[in-house]
C-alpha cells in the first residue's frame, strides 16, 4: 500500500506540474509575442509605446502597451506569477518525492562520487540556491548591461553547472540538476525581481509619484531571460526519462548543445514577431545541434573491447551473460521485485528467464551498454567487464 501511495503522489505531482508548466510557458510566450509585435502609431495615449491588434476565438483585440506605467491606476489589474509560483512548486516537490527520497537510486552513482543520500540532497540544494545567487549577481553587475555579453556568460555558467554535476551525481540526477536550477532562476526571477518590481510601479501610481522607468526595464530583462530558457528546460526535464541523453559519457555536451537549440529556435519566432525578418538559417543550426547529439549517442559507455571470456561458444557467453542480467538487474526486474520501495517491475520489463532476456535485448542495450542508465546509480556494481560481455555478446548476435 506504501508503494501504491508514493506512486500515486508521484502522478499527480507530476501532472500538477505540468498543467501549471503549460500556464506558465503559455502565458510568458504570449506576452513576449504581444510585447514584441507593438507598433508605435499616431494618436496613441500619452505614454503608450506602441499597440496591436489581433483576432482569436470570433474577436478583436486591442492591446496597447505603457513604456512605464499609466497616469492613473486601473480598477482592475491582472497579475500573472502564480503559474509560475505554481510550477517551481510542484516542481521541487516532484523533485524530493522522487529523486530525495530515493537517492540511492537516482541521484546518486558511487562510481561518480560516493555520496550518502543526505549529502547528495544538501549539495542539491545548495547549488539550487548558489546558482541563482551567481546568476543574480551577473544580472546586476556590469554585464547586465550588455546582453550578449550577459547572455555568453550566462551560458558559460549553466555549462560550467552542468558539468560539475556531472561530477557529482549520476548521470540522471545531474540532468535532473541542471533542470530544476534553470527552473528555479526563472521562478525567482519572478519572485524576486518581476513582481516586487511591478508592485513599486504600483505604489508609485498610488502615491501619485512617478514610477522609476529602470524598474520596467529590469523586470522585462528577466522576463526576456525566462522565454529563452524555456525550451532548453522543457528539454532536460523530458530527457531525464532517455538514457541516451543523460547516461552518456557527453551528457553535459549535450546540455550545452541543447541551450544553443533552444535558444536559436526561440530567437527565430522572436525575430518574426518582432518583425525582424525571417532567420531560416537558424534551423539549419538547430539540425545540426540535433545530429551533433545522435553523433555523441553512438558513442558506447566504455570502449567495448573485444569478446570477454575469448574461446567461449556462443551458449557460453550466454549463459554468463544470464548470470550478469540475473544478479545486476532481477531484483527490480522481476514479477515480485524485491528491491525496497519497487512495488511493481519498471516499465513492465522483467528480466528474470533466458525468455525474458531476448525479448528485451534493445533494452539491455540501450540501458546498460550505449549509456549507463541501468542499474540506476549502478545500485548494484555493474562492472565494466561485465557490461563488455553484454557488448560482446550483442555484437556476436548481430554479426
């Protein structure tokens, strides 16, 4: 029953956190099409930096926006953050139900770093909160003041992250990392920049001051921040589900390559709304970033050497090859598993016959050979040799 209930909690958390996802990536994409597509127009109200019109659901709409704020305040004012608020949320306690309370199994890989399962959640957590902090200081330093440099060194600095994760945690826990640090600095950016800063506009115009135009500027800087980073975050929290990402010696290039994809195609609708023109070319750098990660998937875990176990026959290899699913792998895999916390075989594999273990073969390969996705966090010592006779034996089943 404790099983059946964590797994239930786990579900609805995760779709909790997609749902508020979907608000908060809806929205933000929309206001920066909205803030991008204004054109400055004769007549516009005092203030007004430009309008546009648009047509949705059998209606016309005529959106105007204020460069700082209006004269006076509006009856009725629509503040959009709890979408976003609902989504860091959702998210970290997605991220402690799952990846916290089964550290053993999916955050950390003592081949990596042997951590126990507190210290691995400290330092998560620390380098949720450094990160920010880090990010934050570039944002009000000099650099925040050009926003390509910012931009390269923000960059820079998710690359860094990513690889010292990589460094510290298995492969799906540094993924899932990096992940939930860019989600934390865009919801803190709307915590802790766009809204307090909305909320001094505000106050300015009840206190019939002038609102400090800088405040605008800022926020809208961090809202601009959050739009390109949403493509690459959508990406690694989905590819934490897909070992060829993130259980490969390259994972942390791929983020790398991942942030630019994103970034480009994002910057590709944001040129046409702006009316900037077309850039066609930046698919042509997205496909490329896509077959730059395929090329770095090939590449095997460990260099496969040749057969272990030469002058074996092919039933021989087999049959050792049994031994190393049977012992590494049968204890989650299995009809009754009996790993703690496993209620029921991940996926539906089991891997507990000879039956079992052919009709899983791309699996195991995938799994256990092209990544080391599996055993998660290696829990049970998988070897090097051992995940060459499995290569081996692929190979003498394929040749």
């Amino acid at each position: 029953m404790d099983a059946l209930v964590t797994e239930w909690i786990g579900m609805m958390l995760r779709w909790l956190h997609v749902i508020a996802g979907i608000a908060w990536i809806g929205s933000s994409f929309y206001f920066v099409h909205l803030d991008l597509s204004l054109r400055k127009r004769d007549g516009l109200p005092q203030g007004v930096g430009g309008e546009t019109w648009q047509v949705h659901g059998g209606g016309f709409y005529r959106m105007q926006k204020y460069l700082v704020a209006p004269a006076e305040m509006p009856e009725e004012l629509t503040w959009f953050k709890w979408e976003a608020y609902a989504t860091w949320v959702s998210g970290f306690l997605l991220l402690a139900a799952v990846y916290y309370t089964s550290a053993d199994l999916y955050l950390i890989d003592r081949g990596v770093l042997d951590l126990t399962p507190t210290t691995a959640v400290i330092v998560s957590l620390v380098l949720l909160a450094a990160g920010w902090i880090v990010y934050d200081l570039m944002c009000r330093s000099p650099l925040g003041k050009n926003d390509t440099l910012l931009m390269l060194a923000g960059f820079a600095l998710l690359v860094g992250i990513a690889w010292g994760c990589t460094q510290i945690f298995s492969g799906r826990g540094a993924y899932i990392q990096i992940g939930a640090l860019v989600g934390t600095i865009m919801a803190a950016n709307v915590l802790m920049i766009i809204i307090p800063n909305q909320r001094k506009v505000v106050a300015s115009l009840l206190a019939h001051e002038e609102p400090d135009p800088r405040l605008g500027k800022q926020a809208k800087q961090r809202s601009l921040h959050n739009n390109y980073l949403t493509l690459p975050v959508l990406f690694l929290m989905i590819g934490n589900h897909y070992p060829m990402n993130f259980a490969t010696q390259w994972n942390w290039v791929i983020v790398a390559v991942v942030i630019v994809m994103g970034v480009s195609i994002r910057h590709f609708f944001n040129s046409q709304h702006a009316g900037k023109g077309t850039p066609w070319w930046i698919w042509g750098v997205a496909a490329a970033g896509g077959l730059m990660i395929l090329w770095l998937n090939s590449f095997p875990v460990g260099a496969p050497a040749a057969m272990q176990g030469a002058g074996l026959e092919n039933d021989e290899v087999f049959v050792a090859v049994e031994e190393v699913v049977l012992s590494r792998c049968s204890m989650c895999h299995a009809e009754e598993p009996v790993w703690e916390g496993v209620a029921t075989p991940p996926l539906n594999v089991r891997l507990e016959t000879p039956e079992d273990i052919l009709r899983e073969v791309s699996r195991i390969e995938s799994q256990a050979v092209l990544s080391r996705a599996m055993p998660p966090g290696n829990v049970t010592e998988m070897t090097e040799e051992e995940r060459h006779l499995i290569a081996a034996w692929l190979a003498a089943r394929e040749g």
